[in-house]
C-alpha cells in the first residue's frame, strides 16, 4: 500500500466487522501517520453505502459523520490498552436522524476487542420481541381490576363521575359525591396517561402506578406514585397538589409540570422541573426548584441539581431513551423496563458509556444494534437478554 493513500478496502473492513489482526495494525498505523490525511468524500460514501445495506429505509449521513467515525478511529488508536475511553459528546444534532445511531459517541472496549467482536456478533432471534404499548390495568375502591388495553369506552359510570377509556388515556369527568381511591398501573412494557377529576394530567412511564381519589375535596389534591410519572397539573391556588413518592419524599406544587423518577433500582429519587415552581420534601430537608433545575434524592441526601439535561429526563414520554456518558447497565436499566426482559450479565461481559438517542418504538432487536456496533455482545433466550463477554 502507498504510504500516504487512503486504505479504503481496510476501513471497509473494519466497518465490515472482518478486519483481521494483522490488517487492523495496517489500518492503525495509516492513521498514526496520517491523522488529517483521510480522503473524507470516499470515506463518506463507504460509510453511506456501508448504512444502506444496513437497513431498509435509510437516511443520508449527516454532514461531519465521516469525521466523527475517524475521530473514534483515532482516539481507539490511541487507547488500545484502555478500558474505559470517553468521547467528546455529539449527540444533540447527528444521532437523532436514524434510530440506529451506528456513528456513536462513546466507546469503553480496548480497541483491538473493538475490531474483532463484530464478527461474533450473535444473529438476531426470528421472533422479535416488540416494544411496549399503551397498557394498564385500573384498580377501583371495591378491589375491581379492569385491563384498560382489552376494555374502551365508558368503562364507570357513577353518580357524578364517568371515566372514559381511550387510545392509551383514561379520563375522569366530574367527580363522586363520595371519595373513593382508584389506583392504575403499568406493568413492564407499557405506559399509560390519565386526566384526573381535577383536569391535571399524568403520563406513567412502564412498571409505575398512581393513587388518587375520586373527587379532590380535601385542602390538598395529594396523590401517590411509583416508578416514573411527567404531570402537567391543573392550576388552583387555593388546593396545592402534592405528589407522595411512595412514602420517601413529596413534591408539592400550584400549577406546574414536571417529571418525578422514582424507581427502585435507580441510585436515586429525581423530581426534574419543566415549568412552574416546587417544593421537594425529604425527612427534614426540603428545596424549591426553578425551571430548568431537579432535585436528587440519594443515600447522602436531598441536593439540587442546577442544571440537569431537561430533555434526557423527559424523553421518555417524547418516545425515546436518552443517555449522557451512561454506563451499559444504566442503559440496559431502562430497556429492561421497557422491553419487559430480564438482564443477565456473564462473567467478563463488557462495559461502555453511551451517549446517544434510541427510539421507544423500535422492537428490541434494533434498538440493540446500536450497542452491537460499539463491540457489546449479547443473546436472547426467551425473556432474558443476556450481556456476554
């Protein structure tokens, strides 16, 4: 090969995932040598045609992709005996155009493992395992549990109170003469948004559910969560509305929106405030947010959050996942919920930090080659994903 010419059959490889050893230090070497020197409009047009094949619909690469791929080269190049190697965050403008989000930017495998795990990548499974759906199951005062997704329409009827079902929402118009709680939840794999007697609306994320009366006829409108819930609450100054998340902290507010996350496998509790003004509670502490700031609940207490990323802790309820410099098992977290799996990781299996976008309505399979193409293996047996080495 001429010392200063583009090895484009080497990076066809390399996309390929059958680049061997020895041509892999061929490639490294190039680049070592040749930092600024790669023909960019042939390497873009390897990596467009690369992506086509890759998917039936595709999209044109965005401009400035080719460079991104070279600077993961090269920062790979220069961490070959690494384990965790951090990239410089683009994902706000260039992953977002596809959902397989190949051009990732963050890698934490050595880069030698990098080049050679795509040819063990695992063929998908035949049968997909699809992504969740609008689903719940509502729980009245007489212990009655109705499956909102098999049943539409007026599904109560009461003096003063109809609740109808819809699309994926519940909403109560009017309101009982006498106060009863209902209670409805998601399980893993669905979500689901209701509008309270009070006009305050809430979306639940999968595997979390939301208590609340009836009729609000105390001074506050207090409901109860778990899991992850968005409210865009109903104004009325002279009835605060109060969030009890599941007996370990509370949000009150006036009129306002906001996200509380409050799973129990997460290291902590994150009220994230959109617009309006709260005030979190936990034991004795207590922090009133403005827009644009979140409070975090965690072993070593309440703290605010200045300036958190609004639209990673909203883009659930926008249809996708979102992550900043994530850890896989962070990641997998939140797919696990989503997908309704199981996660098992084999001894050895490898780490990365993510930071990127992925679609909510993709089946499990593509969202999962978006990690395959950063070197992370994996097999599906049944309900379980399994993370190997």
């Amino acid at each position: 090969m001429e010392p200063n010419k583009f090895p484009a059959d080497l990076l066809q490889k390399y996309l390929d995932g059958t680049l061997t050893g020895p041509e892999s230090e061929v490639l490294f070497a190039w680049l070592k040598e040749n930092p600024a020197a790669a023909d960019s409009e042939a390497m873009e047009s390897m990596l467009q045609a690369s992506y086509d094949a890759s998917f039936a619909e595709p999209a044109a690469l965005l401009p400035g992709a080719t460079q991104r791929v070279l600077d993961r080269l090269m920062v790979s190049v220069a961490a070959e005996d690494t384990a965790v190697v951090p990239l410089p965050l683009w994902r706000r403008t260039w992953v977002r155009y596809a959902a397989a989000a190949v051009l990732v930017a963050a890698i934490a495998i050595p880069a030698a493992r990098m080049l050679t795990s795509r040819k063990k990548t695992v063929v998908p499974p035949p049968v997909a395992i699809t992504s969740g759906t609008n689903r719940a199951v509502l729980k009245l005062a007489n212990g009655k549990e109705i499956m909102l997704d098999s049943t539409h329409g007026s599904i109560v009827q009461e003096p003063g109170l109809t609740v109808q079902n819809d699309s994926g929402r519940l909403n109560y118009q009017g309101a009982t003469a006498a106060m009863e709680y209902h209670t409805l939840t998601t399980p893993r794999g669905g979500q689901y948004r209701i509008t309270l007697p009070d006009g305050t609306a809430v979306w639940l994320n999968a595997a979390s559910s939301i208590t609340y009366p009836t009729a609000f006829t105390e001074k506050v409108r207090a409901v109860i969560i778990t899991g992850e819930a968005y409210f865009e609450v109903a104004a009325n100054a002279r009835q605060p509305f109060r969030v009890d998340v599941d007996g370990k902290a509370s949000v009150e507010v006036l009129g306002t929106q906001f996200n509380v996350n409050a799973y129990t496998d997460e290291n902590s509790i994150r009220t994230t405030l959109v617009d309006g003004s709260v005030r979190v509670h936990h034991r004795q502490a207590s922090v009133v947010l403005k827009p644009g700031q979140q409070a975090a609940i965690a072993a070593n207490g309440l703290q605010l959050v200045e300036h958190p990323d609004m639209e990673m802790a909203v883009a659930w309820k926008n249809g996708s996942f979102q992550f900043d410099h994530a850890h896989l098992k962070e990641v997998l977290r939140q797919m696990a919920r989503w997908y309704d799996v199981t996660v098992v990781y084999e001894p050895g299996s490898a780490d990365i930090v993510f930071s990127g976008e992925i679609k909510r309505d993709l089946d499990l399979t593509q969202a999962l080659t978006v990690l395959q193409s950063m070197g992370v293996r994996f097999r599906i047996e049944g309900k379980q994903l399994i993370v190997m080495p």
